[in-house]
C-alpha cells in the first residue's frame, strides 16, 4: 500500500493508495468523525477490481489541519481535501461514512469533480446529533466516546477488538477535531437539493445502525434520481469494519453494474 500526500491550501492531506491490477475507476474513500483511513482498511481488497484509495481529512491521521469553524468552513475545507486526493489519484467514485457521506454530498452539489458514482454509507441528507452528545464533547469527552461505542451505535457486535481499536483512533483525533466534526454534521441539512444530484447512488446501511438509521437511507433512495438501498446484515454504523466481506460485496455489485 502506497503512502501519499496532496499540497493544496497551505496544507497536506495525507492518503493511502493500493491497485493491485484494478480496471475499473479508482475509488477515493472518506471517514467519519473523529475517524481516519484505517477505518477503511478492510476495502483494500477490492483494489484488485478498483484502485482504493482512503484519506485522512484535514486535522486527522496524518494530515495537517486547517484553521475553520464548525459547520459549513469545516465541510468546504474537508471537501477540499476530498478534491485534492480526487485530482491526485484521479478517483471518480467517491465512498463516504457518517461525516464523510456529507462531505460528499457536499462536494456533488458544489464542485465540478467529475463523479462516475457516490457510495453513502451509514450517512444522510440531515445528520442531526444528540444534544447530550454535543454536550459530552464538550466538557466530558470518555463519555462522549463511551456512549458512541453503546449498543447498536457504531458497532452491532461486542467485538473488544473491534471496539478498542475505533476508540484509540477517537482519542488520537482528540476531542477539538472530534467536536468540530459532530459540530459540523449537526449543522449539515441538504434534502432541498440532494435531489438534484443524478450520479448512480448506493445508500449503504448496516441493520442495526442506530447513529443513521436505515430511514435515512431510505429517503436517499426515495428523493435521489438515480440511488439504490443496500443493507449490510448483522452490522451497525461503522458496517466497512464490522462485516467488511459483505460490505465489500455490496459495493463491487454495485459498481460492476454502474461503473465497470
């Protein structure tokens, strides 16, 4: 796996790549909040299909943060980390989880990236957030994490690997870039426009997500002009983790179909 990084706005956005021969368009996946690129490392197995790309956004992993405020200058600015990664690899495809699915929606809506086709999974057009939660990033941020990684929140099953893992990834983020993040998905709300973006569309969810519901899919399926329902059984928010296998297959289906 190749490590790289895009200058673009006086900073750099570091990204992982893999093509182990893939054919069809390069894939450019995004993360979540207080998230990074491992998240996805499960989907490196597809880069014999299509090339893989995840990033970091700006402030996570190892990328360089960005001096913004939570809400739509931290979305913009994390779209400009997507497009600069997009340019670099040429990806097309755009893959995007709970933040990153609105970052995406974002960047269709607002930028002339040519887009093959979006994968929004575990996402929505409306991305409110618990007040409580907002309030726990705020002053106690163990019970912030302590609570996102409850029962049928980013994980279905009690995987201590699993669970421990996302929430070392949570802490190494820290709690201003993880505030900032649910701060800006709060504030997110584009179901006035989401159904003008026409690109092939996979709304992706686990079964059991409770953090985006499969209602927030199904209304990304209803009001998007060209959008599918997938679900991914026995998973919750973070379904690239839990069932990597069956969320792999969900997204090759589709792109076959749509792309290739």
């Amino acid at each position: 796996m190749e490590r790289a990084s895009a200058d673009h706005h006086g900073r750099e956005t570091a990204y992982r790549y893999r093509d182990a021969g893939g054919e069809g368009p390069t894939v450019l996946c995004v993360h979540g909040s207080g998230g990074a690129h491992g998240v996805w490392r499960g989907q490196f197995r597809l880069a014999s299909d299509y090339p893989m790309v995840a990033l970091d956004l700006s402030g996570h992993g190892d990328s360089d943060d960005v001096d913004a405020d939570a809400g739509y200058e931290t979305l913009s600015a994390y779209v400009d980390d997507v497009v600069a990664v997009a340019e670099a690899t040429d990806a097309s495809v755009l893959v995007g989880n709970s933040l990153g699915g609105a970052v995406a929606l974002t960047l269709a809506l607002e930028r002339d990236l040519e887009l093959d086709a979006l994968v929004l999974a575990g996402t929505g057009a409306k991305l409110a957030v618990l007040s409580d939660l907002l309030s726990w990033l705020d002053d106690d941020f163990d019970r912030a994490v302590s609570f996102l990684h409850g029962e049928d929140k980013l994980f279905h099953a009690d995987d201590e690997r699993l669970v421990e893992g996302s929430k070392e990834a949570m802490y190494d983020a820290g709690q201003a870039v993880t505030r900032r993040d649910f701060l800006s998905c709060h504030t997110f709300d584009v179901r006035d426009e989401v159904g003008e973006i026409s690109v092939p569309t996979l709304a992706l969810v686990g079964e059991y997500d409770r953090l985006t519901p499969p209602s927030y899919h199904e209304y990304l399926a209803e009001t998007m002009p060209d959008c599918e329902l997938g679900t991914v059984g026995d998973a919750a928010h973070l379904a690239m983790l839990e069932r990597p296998a069956a969320f792999n297959e969900a997204v090759k289906s589709f792109l076959d179909r749509r792309v290739a």
